[in-house]
C-alpha cells in the first residue's frame, strides 16, 4: 500500500514540541535500581525487553492492519532525509500506531486516506457492522455456533472465510513472533534468580507455544502470586479499545440467537507488556491496604447478593506491588490522551479466575511522578485558575497514588458476573465504579486507621480537582466518559458545585456519601446485567455542562499538552545487547 503523511509540517511541530508532547521517563541507563540488581537480573531484562518489545509488534497489528507497512514507510522516508517523516515517527512511536486521540478528543490520523474502522486490525478492513451481524446470524442459522463462540472469544483475529468469518487464536496468527518471545522468557529465566518469577516466565513462554486458552490461564494464575520478587514482567490483556464485537449485544435478533446457543459475548483482547523492578518501600506502602479489603468488601453495596473476589471468609488471592518501570510496550505503553497509572489483572473474563487463580494490581512509579519545576508550575497555575481558594490547603497531587491504589483495589470488589452483557457500557460502568469504591471507603478506612483525617479531606479534594477535564470525551474514552458522569452525578447531588466563572467547590461533607450513592447505582446494574439499564445509566449521566466547558476551557489555556511519550534508556540499551 502506498502512504501519504496526513499532519502539515506546522501541526506536527507544534504536536513534537515539548509543550505540547510531554514526556515520561522510565528508569535511565546510570539508575541505582538497576544498579542494585544482582547481575542475574540484569541479564535476564535484556531478554524481557526484547519479549516486550516483540508483544508490541504483534499488538501494532491487532491494532490497524496498516501499522507496520507505516511504520517501514516513515523508516524508509527517514533514510531519504524527509523531515516530516522523522516528526511523524515521533507522534507514531508516541501513540504505538497511526490513530489515536489527543487529551481533548481530538483524533490524530497520521496516514492520510486511512479511516480508523470500529474492528481495527481485529476485524477484516471492510467489514461493517451490519454486514458482521448478518454473517453471524446466518451462521447461527446454519448450526455453526461452534464457530461464532470462537469470533466472539476475546483472543481471536477474525479473517473472512468465502462469505462467512473464521476466528484464529491470537497464537497461531502470530506464530512465529511468539515463538521468539518464548525464547527469550525461558532464557531469561535461567538468569533471574528468584524461582517463583522463573516458574512464571517458563509457564508463559508454554502458553505462547500452543493456542490453549488453559495454559494462559496456568501463567496467570502463578502471575498473580507473585510477591517478593525483584523483577516485574506482565503480559497485559485489556479490551476496553474492542468497539466491534459488543455491537451484537444492540442487535435483538441475534442476541437472541446468542442466548439460544449460550454463547458469551466476549470482547477482544489488546496485547501490552511491562518490564520493570519491583521497588520494596514503594510496595510496602501498597500493601497496607491489603488487611482493609475484606472491610471494604463488607461495605460494599448489595454484598450479600452477589459473589465477589475478596471476602471476609476467604484468604485474599490479591497480591500488589510498586514497580520502577523501564519498558511499557503495547497496549500498556500506548500514551492516547494518558497513559496508564496501574493495573488489576487478570479481567473477570480471563479463565485463570475460573480455575482458583487471583490477581495482581501494580503500580507505575514513573508515570504518576510529578518531579519538574514546570510541572509543579502548571498544577499551581490551574489551581489558581480553578478551584476555590479555600480548598487549595487541601489539595496534594501525592494524594493521587493512594486514590489509585483504592481504584485499582475496587475492580476486585462488586459482582464477578453480568458485566459483559453490558456491552460497549461495561468499561465506562466498570471504571465508574472502581473510582466510586476508592472514594465511598474513606470515611470507614480512616476509622480503621489507614488514613488520617487530613489524609482523608485531601484524597477528597484532589480527586474533585483533577476530575475536570480539557474536553468532553468520546463514548470510547471509557476513562474520562466517568470522569465527565460523576462531575455531573455530584453537582446534581449538591457535592460539588462550579460558578459561572468557573471555580469549583468541593463540599468534603457530602462527597463520600454521594459516592456510596452513586456505587449501589452502579452495582445494581451490573448485578442485573441489563444493556437497556446501562446504557440509559451512562447517558443520563454523560452530560457535558455549560460549567464544566468554562473549566475546560480555562485548563485549555492553562495547558497546551496534547499528549505524551515515554523515554527508556535502559531498555534501549538493554535491547541492544547480546547475551547467550
């Protein structure tokens, strides 16, 4: 195919430029972490970087169907001296593709002539929606629901087969890639020193061999045991990008189709891997709220109607760790609008969870770190510009980390069952609901001790803070569509208020009640599981004020950043070497 370069020069050196593409470092080349490994470990990173950086190859793909030829476009442009396509490549490195929106939903298009279609590289290029369900349904009504099970399966690439759709095992589609990052898992775990990470690396490197969703879920499962181990390396599964598989939910015919065959509609997996060190004092840390998740689980609303992962009677098959990144590849280091400040994995839809597996949240230290005098700069100036001068005392962008850690927490609290039905609602409900446990808690978890009431009143108002937006989000924005609900959700509800020149009030009194308020809406439906429930919840509240544009507006001003990179040294240089 031939390409052409969709950005002028002037967007893309305004979009290059530093103001306007902000940057994450990972961990540098010189740092004491590294440092501090023993030599096993080290050389076991290279070997893990190179897997991850294979992972990102593989994801390019399931992402467009047009990424890598790109990709080899820019890279022989570049060669020729083509100074826009040296500025592309950054944009596209940024973003791990040619599509991807900006932080105030803009959508950034590197390739000119190239539309981003609802089932990206997952879905044959020309398959709409319409057609896709007609083929599904004569499928059902040729007794081929076999066949379907596996389209609608969250680990497939779906081809056309004559006039009909076959599903491939993400496995056997990239064979040979993942055949080399198995290479390098098993080389690397006879480096690393610690056993229980080697089990784990093997247990992969043998489910990347053999399209056997069990064998996945083997290496989850030990995955989420892990612990005490020094290094971090994750095969990250997330599908909140899948925008074409939950479409058969909205279609009555063949849902009814689906309900007949007892097939789950699952949506589909993007592929991203971490690299990184596990850091003790910064995991410490995070582990202190692990003795308040059966307290958290008790409160929960509805807990006695439903199963959940953490309880009061069981052992909590919950492990947590704060890792110092040096490789983010993937889906997980896709910088679109944000960049990802943790993860609680596996899904409830991955298998390990059915077999007696648990999870594993962790943490980015590089990523959630403000450290440059501008940075702090800019969180000063929009504050000035924002929020009410009374609640400035109050607000502390440390106070970020341990609301994440009570969001993250919160995707293992609520009902394990019925989130799926909800289709394309089910990421945005989800989100919404982890954010409200996080929030809805703080009033038991500081009369439990874990934090302070000074604490308490600045995880409140930090929250409120950061919440306003540069924009209204698209429905697909499954993140910033709750941010946008619960701004909404709290003015109605008198918890926060915004004046008409935009500076916003937080009422502390009244935002952890709202919050359980908001948390039972939500766990009722997705207890029920209802597409209708859901899709009319999330629309009532997805509603863009006249006073949150005015705020918008102002952080516009405030903020030119449009979007973000990484920089990783060390895995650069870690990619480089040879060992054997």
């Amino acid at each position: 195919m031939n390409f052409e370069l969709n950005l002028t020069q002037e967007e893309l050196e305004k979009r290059t430029h530093k103001d306007y593409l902000v940057t994450k470092k990972m961990l540098d080349v010189d740092s004491s972490e590294f440092a501090a490994l023993k030599d096993g470990d080290k050389g076991a990173l290279s070997y893990l970087v190179k897997a991850a950086r294979i992972i990102e190859k593989i994801n390019m793909q399931l992402d467009s169907h047009h990424n890598l030829g790109f990709k080899k476009y820019l890279e022989d442009e570049i060669k020729k001296g083509n100074k826009k396509a040296q500025l592309t490549k950054i944009l596209f490195d940024a973003q791990k593709g040619i599509f991807a929106l900006d932080c105030e939903s803009n959508l950034v298009v590197l390739a000119r002539g190239l539309e981003l279609k609802k089932g990206r590289g997952l879905y044959p290029d020309d398959l709409e929606i319409s057609e896709f369900h007609d083929i599904l349904i004569k499928m059902l009504k040729e007794n081929k629901a076999l066949e379907v099970k596996k389209i609608l399966n969250q680990r497939s690439v779906v081809e056309r087969k004559g006039s009909e759709l076959v599903a491939i095992d993400f496995v056997d589609k990239f064979k040979e890639d993942f055949k080399q990052v198995a290479k390098y898992l098993l080389k690397a775990s006879c480096l690393s020193t610690n056993v229980d990470f080697n089990e784990y690396l093997r247990l992969q490197a043998d489910a990347f061999l053999e399209a056997d969703p069990i064998k996945d879920a083997y290496a989850d499962k030990k995955w989420a045991t892990l612990q005490d181990t020094p290094l971090e390396f994750t095969i990250t599964r997330e599908n909140y990008t899948d925008e074409m598989t939950e479409t058969v939910l909205e279609n009555a015919e063949l849902k009814a189709l689906l309900d007949k065959n007892n097939i789950d509609v699952i949506s589909k997996d993007y592929l991203g891997a971490r690299v990184g060190i596990v850091n003790k004092e910064g995991t410490d840390y995070i582990l202190k709220v692990k003795d308040f998740l059966p307290l958290m689980a008790m409160n929960m609303p509805y807990n006695s109607e439903y199963e959940q992962v953490i309880s009061d009677e069981n052992e909590i098959s919950q492990t947590m760790v704060d890792v110092d990144l040096i490789e983010v590849a993937g889906d997980v280091g896709a910088f679109r609008a944000g960049i990802t400040l943790a993860e609680n994995l596996p899904n409830n839809d991955k298998l390990s969870l059915t077999i007696g597996g648990g999870r594993r949240n962790v943490y980015h230290r590089q990523i959630r770190f403000v450290t440059s005098d501008d940075a702090k700069q800019k969180i000063q100036e929009r504050l000035d510009n924002i929020l009410e001068k009374s609640l400035h005392k109050y607000y502390d962008d440390k106070m970020d980390h341990p609301f994440t850690i009570g969001h993250e927490n919160g995707h293992s609290l609520g009902p394990k069952e019925g989130c799926e039905a909800l289709g394309k609602y089910k990421s945005i409900i989800e989100e919404n609901k982890a954010d409200m446990v996080a929030l809805s808690m703080l009033d038991k978890l500081s009369e439990a001790g874990l934090y302070s009431q000074a604490e308490k009143e600045k995880i409140i108002v930090t929250y409120a803070t950061d919440n306003m937006l540069k924009s209204k989000p698209t429905l697909s924005q499954a993140h910033r569509v709750r941010s946008v609900m619960q701004n909404y959700y709290f003015l109605q509800k008198g918890a926060i208020e915004i004046s008409k020149d935009g500076f916003l009030t937080v009422h502390i009194e009244k935002m952890v009640d709202t919050a359980y308020e908001m948390l039972s809406e939500i766990v009722k439906i997705q207890m029920n599981g209802d597409f209708e429930a859901g899709e009319k919840y999330v629309l009532d509240n997805f509603i863009w004020t006249d006073e949150m544009e005015v705020i918008a507006q102002k952080l516009r001003k405030i903020s030119k950043r449009l979007n973000g990179k990484t920089e990783q040294k060390l895995a650069d240089k870690l990619f480089e070497e040879e060992i054997d």
